[in-house]
C-alpha cells in the first residue's frame, strides 16, 4: 500500500524548518513564561509550602486529621504530646525570663550585684529598703529582722547603697560599641527565629482552615491546635524576648555573653522540631514528612501575610530588645519595666495586622482587633504575675498568698472571659458543597 505526502504540506514552513529549531523553542518557553495558567501557580504555591520543614505540630494535624485510618491511641497521644511541649517551652521560657535575677537562693553569696537572698528568693535591693538599715527601723522596714542585717551587707558596697537598677545601668554604660552591634545581630537572629515559630503556626491555620473547607473539624480539634497557636503567639514569644533583654541586664552585654545567652535562650524554640525529627518512629516520621503539607494550600495573600509578619518581626523585636535594655532608668527602682512594656509589642502587631488583613482592612473589624490586642495583653501580663506568684508560693509556702486572693481570682476571671469569647467568636468555615459531595 502506497502512502502518499500531500504537496501543500511539503511546501509549508514548518516542514521546511530544522528538526531543532531553537527559535521556535525560545517562543514556546517564552509563552509559558508570560501566560502561566493557575495550575502552575497552584503547583509553585504547593512547593513553596512544602519547602518549610515539618513539626511536629503539623505531623499532629496530619495524623489527628487528614489521614483517615490513624489509629486514636496515636491521633490523640500526638495532640497531647503537641499541647506538653508548647506548655513546656512556656514555663521555660518563663521561668528563665524571671529567674535571671529571681532566682532561688540559700545564702547571700547565691545572688548577682543588687541583689540579696530573701528567704530563698534573690530579690532586688530597692531603694525603699534603704532606710532598714538604720536602726529603731523594726517598725517600718518590710524586711523580716533576720534578714535583714544579710541585706543591708549585701546592698551596701563602697559606693554607698547600690540598686539593682545602678547595677544594671554601670552595665550597660559600660558596653563598646562591638557590644551593641552584637546585639544588634543577636536580635536579628531571634526575630528569625521567632518567625520561624511564627511562620509554623501560619501553616498549621492554613492547613486547618482548608480541612475546614473539604469537611467539618470536631469542635475540640479546632479549639487545640488555635489554642496552641494562641499560647505560642501571646505566652512563649514574648517570653523569648523578656528573656533575652534579662539577660543583658544580668550578665551584662560583653560580645561573649550576648552570643552565648542567645544560643541558649533559643534552644527552647527547637524543641517541637528535635521532637518530631528523633522523637517520632522512623516511619511515622518519614510519611508525616511527605504527606503533612497536601492540606496546605498557600495562595497569594498567605504569602502576603507572611511576607508582612516577616517585615513586622525584623524591625519591631530589635526595637523592643533595644527599648527594653536602654529603658532600664525611666522609672525608679524599676529596671525591668520597659521590658515588660515592650517584650509583648511584636507579637500582638502581627496578630492585629494578620486580623486585620484578613478581613480586608475593614475599619469595623479593626477596631474589634485592638480590643482583642488589648485583652491580649492583659493575658499576657496575667500570666506573668501568676507564674511570679507560684515562684514565690514553692519558696514561702502559705503565707506568700495571703495578700494575693484578689488578684488570683481576677486573673482566673479574665483567663474564663477570654476562653468564653473565643467560643463565641468562632467561626470556622462551611464545607463546600463541592467538596462534601466528592467526599
């Protein structure tokens, strides 16, 4: 059988054109460069989220939520493990931003310069205790009488009566100018790893809210993972920082101190990715790798977002680092003030301007944000002052709570309000229709 070419389609450019014509492929490339369809940005979109490593946090989601035959005694013992690590690192984290100069003591010797042991507890030689060093003081001195002679050796030196807030500020009069480049970059390292932390509770929200979008999430999985978002974004962050502005107070910032203090404080935001990396069976690990970002569908304004926590955090940790060390003198016989003040400041602008992104920049919706930003900050504070309080409860015992019943009371009535109009305010998303009947 004869086959036979027809002569229009010899006489054509194309069949006259090279086997390999470079120019025609140049043109091809160059259309897919400029007119990429949504499945390419769909598909680089995917890639970009799943570039960011794994936790265990998102292995938890994976496991509890997406893959549909994971046994309860592992579903669930992930979302317990989950919510123990992020409660550790806050007592952590805490507890190292308080315990810097608050730490426990057996005798005078125990504590830095400023400081005197009372009754177990390094506490600070204030400027009110002055006048206990005199004598027929018994009456108006709130120092107990065996204390007492301890303290006023102690805060007394060949200067005279020496706070904590003179020591502190010798200390930082005393930094050269490679001393604050230092912390200046050491800043800049925390504020990336508190983004990374950041960036990991993004994911997390956005792979909950598009299993919320296929099917509905139990009501106690969707109040976990936001609470543990809650916890990472308004409890352990700014501990991180309190911490660290602690530290340069304390131990002062020479070059050496400032590099050693900040490898140690962050250590504390590695612990749920040392978890899932060796505390998790090879397998259950290896599949929590390849599968825990299918979910994560990461559009253009989550990248946005991102981009803008990014900038946020970058500027306003060292600002509020650098604030809370310099303002160690703006109020009397209190050094740390600035520090609480401003240790908070980052992480309550990236969740206003995250709410408010989200509801496109909605004037109304703004202004319901800064009330949450303040109650946040209330939060914040509340948890501080209760964990001071338990500090001095293990050392004192009974008697250190007797004065403190109004306040516990009002912190356990403002953690209730906040829990209650989190319930009320919650509003995931509908499953599509869609993707219930494919469902």
């Amino acid at each position: 059988m004869d086959l036979k070419v027809s002569p229009a389609a010899e006489d054509t450019s194309e069949a006259k054109a090279p086997l390999l014509d470079f120019e025609a492929v140049e043109r091809r490339f160059r259309r897919l460069e400029t007119a990429p369809n949504q499945r390419t940005i769909d598909a680089t979109l995917k890639a970009i989220a799943t570039r960011e490593p794994t936790s265990f946090h998102q292995a938890t989601i994976y496991y509890g939520l997406e893959r549909p035959d994971t046994p309860p005694r592992r579903k669930y013992g992930l979302l317990v493990t989950s919510i123990g690590i992020v409660f550790l690192q806050c007592f952590v984290a805490t507890g190292l931003g308080q315990g810097v100069t608050l730490s426990t003591c057996s005798e005078h010797s125990d504590c830095s310069r400023g400081t005197f042991c009372d009754e177990g507890i390094c506490d600070w030689c204030y400027l009110e205790y002055k006048p206990c060093c005199r004598t027929n003081s018994t009456s108006t001195c709130v120092i107990a009488e065996k204390e007492r002679e301890g303290m006023c050796t102690t805060c007394t030196t060949s200067k005279g009566w020496e706070t904590f807030q003179d020591v502190v500020k010798e200390r930082m009069d005393s930094m050269l100018v490679q001393d604050w480049i230092t912390l200046l970059l050491a800043s800049i390292v925390v504020a990336f790893a508190v983004f990374a932390e950041i960036r990991d509770c993004m994911l997390c929200e956005i792979t909950l809210r598009e299993i919320s979008k296929r099917r509905e999430v139990p009501r106690g999985w969707r109040y976990a993972i936001r609470g543990l978002n809650y916890v990472r974004y308004i409890l352990l962050l700014p501990n991180i920082i309190v911490s660290v502005m602690s530290l340069v107070h304390e131990d002062g910032g020479r070059v050496k101190y400032v590099c050693l203090n900040t490898v140690a404080v962050l250590f504390i935001l590695e612990v749920d990715n040392l978890a899932f990396l060796h505390g998790l069976g090879e397998r259950t690990r290896m599949e929590a790798e390849q599968h825990a970002h299918a979910g994560a569908r990461v559009t253009e304004d989550d990248l946005r977002t991102m981009g803008v926590v990014k900038l946020i955090f970058v500027v306003t940790i060292p600002s509020a680092i650098f604030g809370g060390v310099c303002g160690h003198s703006v109020l009397r016989d209190n050094a740390d003030v600035f520090i609480l003040m401003l240790a908070p400041l980052p992480s309550l602008v990236v969740v206003f301007v995250q709410r408010v992104m989200a509801s496109r920049r909605k004037l109304k919706k703004g202004c319901g944000e800064f009330g949450w930003a303040i109650l946040n900050y209330i939060m914040f504070m509340s948890w501080f002052l209760i964990f001071y309080f338990l500090m001095f409860v293990q050392v004192h015992g009974r008697r250190s709570y007797d004065g403190w019943w109004g306040f516990i009371v009002g912190s356990l009535a403002m953690f209730a309000f906040t829990l209650v109009l989190s319930i009320c305010t919650d509003n995931p998303p509908k499953p599509s229709a869609e993707s219930s009947s494919v469902s």
